[in-house]
C-alpha cells in the first residue's frame, strides 16, 4: 500500500526544544475509539466534516471495516453519547481502498471523496456516496493511474466550486513527471468527466499532499512538498484564462530555512490573505505558520510562528484554520508536546503580533487520542474543534475528539 509521506520520511526534526507557552486549561473530550471488537473501521487519517445544520461528523479511516480497506462513517450524539455508523466500507480493487482523504457535503446531503488504492488502474479513486431512504448508494466516478496522461493517488479532499458545481482535486502522483495534477470532476447528465487542468513538476512543485482553497474570484491555491526552486516545495496558485485553459503562478519557494520546508494545509480569509502551515523548517526545524499577502503584483510570505517541538509545544503541524469571527488560527501538530503524541493550538494576534498557544497536549492514554494527522474541524460558532488521531483511544487504533476553545 502507498503510504501517505509523513514528516518522519522527509526530514529529521530539530534537537532543539526552548522554553512555550503553558496549555489553556479547557476541556478537551473523546467522543469516539474505534476498536476492532466490531471492526468498524481504524486509523482515521483525515479531515472530519461537521454538518452545521444537523451537527452530524462525518469521516474516513484508512484501515479496516467489512473488507479491511477502510471506513466512511457518521458520528451522531444521542443524548449526551456519541454513537459511530459505518456508511460504507470499501471492498478494494475497483471499488477503491486505503481512503487518505475526508469528505465533501453537497446541499443534497451526498458526500464526495477520494481513495488512495484502488479503481480500475488502482491508482485510486473518487466517489459519490448519495443518501437513499435508510442506505447510502455508493457510485465510483473516477479511477485513476493512466499514466503521464492521469493523476494517480490522491491524499486530499475534494472542493466544490460554488458557481458550477465542479469538483477540484489534486493527486500525489501522476501526470507528465509523475509529480501528481490538479484535476476537474464535472457532471454531463449521468456521467462524470474529469479533465487535469495542470501537470505538476520541477519548477511548479511536486507532490501535493493537502487540499486546495478557491478564492471568490475562482482563483485555486494548493501547495507541493518537493521539487519547487530549491527541493522543499511551494505555495502556487491556478488561473483560469479567457480561453479556459489553467496557468499556474508561483507564489513562494519554501527555502527549508527559516521560511519553512514542504508545505501543508492552506486557509484563506475574505480578503485574500492565504495562511499555510509547513511540515518542517522555521527556526528550530519542527515547522512554520505563515501568512502571504498580495502587494501589487507579487506575494509576501511572513512567517508568524516557529515550532520549538519538545514538551511544551508542539512539531510538524498539518492544519490551519482561521476562526471568522475572531482571526484566531486554531491547528494541530503531528507530534511534540508532553508526550510527543501532538498538540491543538491556537494563534491570536494583537497589536501586530502573533502569539501561540497550545490547547490540548494528546497523551496517547486510553482517555485521549495521539498523533493527529489532520486539522481539526471548527464550529466557530459553538467554539469547538472537531478531530481525529491515527492512534491513542481506549484501543490505540484512533479516535475522535471534541476540544472547547
């Protein structure tokens, strides 16, 4: 099975471990351990989504289920106790296997997403999971791996374009270098066509890894872990011209000093400011937050924040999300803190100034999870985040979590 690249495969992070900031005290809660008593799924690796409307989680895990090849499941409160539904488990070969990436809701309540494994070239695929009184129909739309001319191996999830219902993805591999594409899912009466819109390589970046952002404009912004000016990645972004051909813009090449190395998850506010995290890099080796700002024709990228790693902060942070009521930037790192099993933190800014927090230190004991590989999900108007981690729970196979902020 390809595995997704953690940090650990890139890069050895720093030794150096100086002094952070204590933990907020507030109240971080399981909702969840999965367990193989009645293999329901294992090792979630990836976004949850929150239905703001009805509150429901949905989610993916990677390992197990009916055939051993991964989850999609609910997570619905009842009275106080959150109760786990497996959806669909994934059967391997055509029907896809090992899914990376969480989940898109479209207003009919239908879920798209992306498996890693799988399909017809097993290269992977993308699916529609579509509510039909009590079950779910699961449809294949797309399989990837045919060569330079396809994508092969998605990690991300899915975004939807709000004026034309396509469907945005990128690809680990793939395309004209084997360095993976941005690619287009549309729908023509039944049938689902995807086209790539750009061929990653070389100069442009290689190997995405995280979603895409769309700003109001159209505009899609996504970042590369390799390749890039100097081998560490980059942040770019894809315009559609008037002939409807996509061309791609750089706007930073992560140096793997202090700016950073191999880019992460990206946000973006109403404005226009792009906030990303990186892997690794930054002053002390164990990752950056940036923001990048347009100024006329070109991008400034402003680091905010250097990871220390060691017990009291965190290292080889995964998302960012800004809160859009306050512009807090609310994360998760893979590893660091008290028990080197991750932290949730938060960013706030005052004065010009950003300062970091950590909100939660994962234990890895069975009340609470470890190693989240994914940025939590935030409710900003209940103010709380929503995650998973790949181990910990009362199983150490992964859970789901709940943090107040």
């Amino acid at each position: 099975m390809f595995k997704r690249i953690g940090i650990e495969a890139l890069a050895m992070t720093s030794a150096i471990a100086l002094l952070g900031l204590p933990a907020i005290a507030r109240a971080e809660t399981l909702l969840y351990s999965f367990h193989k008593a009645i293999d329901n799924g294992r090792t979630p690796l990836a976004h949850l989504h929150l239905d703001q409307r009805t509150g429901v989680l949905y989610g993916t895990t990677e390992k197990g289920g009916e055939y051993r090849f991964g989850t999609l499941f609910k997570l619905v409160q009842y009275n106080g106790i959150w109760e786990e539904t497996v959806l669909h488990s994934f059967a391997g070969n055509s029907g896809g296997a090992f899914p990376q990436a969480g989940v898109y809701e479209d207003s009919t309540g239908a879920l798209y997403g992306t498996t890693e494994e799988g399909g017809i070239r097993n290269g992977g695929t993308a699916f529609k999971l579509t509510p039909s009184g009590g079950s779910w129909n699961y449809e294949v739309l797309h399989s990837f791996g045919g060569g330079n001319t396809d994508g092969s191996h998605p990690f991300a999830n899915l975004i939807q374009d709000p004026t034309t219902s396509v469907f945005y993805g990128t690809t680990y591999n793939g395309g004209a270098q084997n360095c993976g594409v941005v690619f287009q899912l549309s729908r023509s009466g039944q049938t689902w066509n995807e086209s790539i819109l750009y061929s990653l390589g070389g100069s442009s970046g290689c190997n995405p890894q995280t979603p895409l952002r769309q700003d109001s404009l159209g505009n899609l912004y996504g970042t590369t872990i390799a390749d890039g000016q100097y081998g560490y990645g980059n942040v770019y972004q894809l315009t559609q011209g008037n002939n409807g051909a996509w061309s791609q813009t750089v706007l930073h090449n992560f140096s793997g000093g202090s700016d950073g190395e191999y880019g992460g998850e990206l946000d973006i506010d109403p404005a226009g400011t792009l906030y990303g995290v990186t892997f690794a890099g930054g002053l002390h080796g164990d990752g950056t937050i940036y923001d990048l700002i347009k100024n006329g024709g070109s991008w400034k990228e402003t680091v905010l924040y250097s990871f220390a790693g060691g017990s009291t902060d965190g290292s080889d942070p995964y998302g960012i999300h800004e809160d859009a009521n306050t512009g807090a930037l609310y994360g998760s790192t893979e590893t660091g803190g008290s028990s080197n099993d991750g932290t949730l933190f938060q960013l706030t800014q005052s004065g010009g100034h950003w300062t970091e927090s950590v909100i939660h230190y994962f234990s890895g004991r069975p009340g609470d999870g470890a190693l989240p590989q994914a940025g939590p999900a935030v409710d900003d108007k209940s103010h709380v985040l929503y995650g998973t981690t790949v181990e910990g729970g009362s199983y150490n196979l992964g859970s789901v979590y709940s943090q107040v902020f």
